[in-house]
C-alpha cells in the first residue's frame, strides 16, 4: 500500500512538472520563441515518458497535447520530418487525430509532398467536416498537386524531343 501512494504522490509531481512545461512552452509559442517552446515541450514530454504514467487519462492527455504541441513547433522551424514524426506518434495511439493528420498534412506540404498532403487533409476532412480550414487546405493542397503535375509533364515532354 506504501508503495502505492508513493507512486501516486510521484505520479502528480511528474504530472504537475509536465504541465507546467507545457505552459511555458505555450507562453514560448504564443510570443514565436518555437525553439525555446519546442525545448519546453520535449522536456514536457521526456517527464511523461516513464513506466506506469500512459494508464492515468490525465498523463495521456498531457502527453498526446505536447506531442501535437512539438509538431506545431517543428512546422513553424521548417523541421518538417520531425513534425511528421510527432504526428505518426499520436496517431498510433489515437487514429482519429484531426489536429494530427492536419500537421502532418502541412509537414508533407512543407516536404514538397502535396499528394501525401492531401490524403491527410481528406482524412482530417472527413473527422472534421465542418472545419472550413480543413477544406481550404484541401483544396490548396489539391492545386499544388496539380502545378506539380503540370510541371513534371512539361518537364518530360522536353525529355522526349
């Protein structure tokens, strides 16, 4: 029982450390600090990575926030791999993310990888019909595919004469 409540107690500080990285790293974001919000955010995050905290509800929302949160940072660096890799995270456990596929969608749009955009901005379409944003995004990405298209055709045909 000892070790129970020792471990409940633990729980809550590493909970309370986590959140308050957390908000820091949101005050960091919200003034356009991404590098130092992103340090926040992984510090954050290394707190909830430990053995026995992905049961409590709270700990797994905190957890999955910062993922997204890490995401976002990576976007607004250009770290777009990196972005992608905290969106697949969040996805493995939650595979109805709309915040997720949509980063992904914006990391793949900054890679150059519009049809790889597009298939996550439908997926986030589809959770979120009503989201205008969603839609607008879709159809961009659906342009850049088709200018890349364009481009690529234009740039065979040359190769053939």
């Amino acid at each position: 029982k000892q070790w129970y409540q020792r471990r409940v107690r633990e729980a809550t500080k590493v909970l309370e450390a986590a959140a308050m990285m957390k908000e820091c790293g949101n005050k960091l974001f919200k003034e356009q600090d991404y590098l130092r919000a992103k340090h926040k955010y992984l510090k954050a995050v290394r707190y909830l990575d430990h053995d026995g905290y992905e049961a409590d509800e709270a700990c797994k929302n905190l957890y999955t926030t910062c993922q997204l949160n890490l995401a976002q940072c990576y976007n607004s660096l250009s770290q777009f791999k990196e972005a992608i890799k905290f969106c697949n995270k969040v996805l493995e456990k939650d595979g109805n993310s709309t915040k997720s596929y949509f980063r992904r969608a914006k990391a793949h749009e900054g890679l150059g990888e519009y049809d790889l955009a597009v298939v996550d901005y439908k997926k986030a379409a589809e959770l979120s019909p009503e989201d205008k944003v969603l839609a607008n995004s879709l159809l961009r990405a659906d342009q850049l595919v088709k200018r890349q298209r364009n481009k690529d055709r234009q740039a065979y045909s040359k190769m053939f004469k």
